[in-house]
C-alpha cells in the first residue's frame, strides 16, 4: 500500500451526467452580493484549469476501492464488480491526466479488478461438475476487510493524546534564594553536643574533692566576651574539660541562660552537621 496522500477531484458515479448540477443537495453553491446562487449565468466564462475541488485523501488503491464500496452502500462480502471498476476507471483517467508516475500504482489494481471481473464471466470448472466453485473476489475481499482494520486500528491510536500536539510538559522556572535558612536545632542535637562534651571529659577527669563556688552570671558574661570577637563559635569550643564537671555543668547552663534570654543564637548548617554559637543580632 502506498503512503503517499493523493488529493482528488469528486468521483462521477454510475448513471450521472455531465452537466454540472445547478443546486448541490438542495443548498445554494454560491452567493452574489448576499444573494445566494442556484444557477450558473449564462455568460460566465470559467477556465478548465481555473478551479479545482479536492474532496477526499487517498493513500492508495485500496483505500480508493474502500471508498468507492462504502460511499455507494455496497455490501464488501458481495462486490458488484462491473460498477466499481467503472467507477475505479473513471478515477484512474482522473489521476493519468496530472500524475502518470502515480497513476501506475493505481493502473495495477485496475488490472487486478478487470482480470476478477472476467473470471466471474467465465464458468469454472469445478461449477460444470456441480461442485461450488471458488469465488474469484475472495482475495480481493481479504484485503480490503484488512486494510479496514488497520485503518481503524490507526483511527483510534491517532485519538490518543500525543505531547506536542494535544498535550505539553508543564515547566516551571524556579528562582533561587539568596536568603539562606539555617535548620531548625532541636532538643536531641543539645543533648548529643551535651552527652559528646561529657564524655571527653570523662576522659581527663581527676579525683579531686574541693569546694569551689561557681557564678553563672560570670560564665554567662565569659560567653558573651569570647562571642563578640568571634563572628561564629562551636558549641565544643565554648567549653573547657580540663576546669572538670562541675565549671562545664555552670557553663552549660550559663549557655542555655543566654539563649533563654535571646542573647546568643545556637545554628547548625545541616542534620549532624556541628553546632555554632554566635551573638544575636539587635533589632534596628
């Protein structure tokens, strides 16, 4: 089957004239002035190459065959031959007069029709024995019923939504912010932090019973110096364990004074990430 469309002028049918129709199905073909058209003038003069109207698409000899049956209501299972090949002739002429490399194509199902048509002329054997002689139209209708499904089948893949002709990817364009967004530290990345400083100083603990009196107050303001020459400080460095338990317990609580009373700010860039103290900024 060729692919190639071909854009054809309207097939004469069976027993038509002719003469060009004055009214088509009942409905004016033109308007002049507003007012509509049943009848050609007499002096109007129409070149034979001035107007051509191109009515259906073929691709090919079958589909033009399958036209020709369905237009005209003929049953596919039982083809009148002598019609529709008169009708595939007078198409072909058609054709020959604009596209003679085309035409060829069409030429041999034309063939094909005319060598059907004569062996259903001439009796076969098998039905001067009595027997039920094969029907010479049975290839050609295996066919034409194939190529209709496949037409179809094409019909309905060509109604499902394709990208690019019914449907497009949505895209969005995201800006990025400048503004960075540090994670939020929750109670358990304390904890952590707290339990990692314990256990480092765990480690260079010494026995040593002695009474020491210890200010949160003042370890809140030894935070706060160490703070304002540092921009960033991690939650570690703040923190001494050689001064022992009891200075780190002071410390830490003078640590979390400050952060109660939003004088200090505790960040983290990520999850795990380490902490970092810094001052809170004043507002203007």
């Amino acid at each position: 089957m060729s692919t190639q469309n071909l854009s054809t002028t309207e097939l004469p049918l069976i027993g038509a004239t002719d003469s060009t129709p004055d009214v088509v199905d009942g409905l004016a073909f033109a308007k002049l002035y507003g007012e509509p058209l049943f009848k050609l003038p007499n002096d109007l003069y129409i070149p034979p190459d001035a107007l051509e109207i191109f009515l259906e698409a073929f691709e090919g000899p079958l589909d033009l065959l399958l036209y020709l049956i369905r237009k005209q209501n003929f049953n596919i299972l039982d083809i009148p031959m002598a019609q529709v090949t008169q009708q595939y002739l007078l198409y072909v002429d058609q054709i020959r007069k604009h596209n003679l490399e085309l035409a060829a194509e069409y030429l041999l199902m034309a063939a094909m029709l005319i060598e059907i048509k004569s062996r259903m002329l001439v009796p076969s054997n098998k039905a001067q024995e009595g027997e039920e002689a094969d029907d010479p139209r049975a290839a050609l209708v295996r066919r034409l019923l194939e190529y209709e499904q496949m037409k179809l089948a094409a019909y309905d893949l060509n109604t499902i939504p394709q990208l690019g002709r019914d449907f497009l990817h949505a895209q969005v364009f995201i800006e990025q912010n400048t503004i960075l967004h540090w994670p939020e530290v929750r109670v358990a990345d304390l904890q952590q932090a707290w339990a990692d400083v314990l256990g480092r100083a765990k480690l260079v603990a010494h026995h040593k019973i002695s009474r020491e009196e210890l200010s949160v107050r003042e370890h809140m303001s030894s935070i706060l110096r160490r703070l304002q020459s540092n921009k960033f400080v991690e939650f570690a460095d703040l923190f001494d364990p050689s001064r022992g338990a009891p200075v780190l317990v002071v410390n830490f609580v003078a640590l979390l004074e400050l952060a109660k009373e939003t004088l200090i700010e505790i960040t983290q860039a990520e999850a795990y990430a380490p902490i970092y103290v810094r001052l809170a900024y004043a507002p203007v």
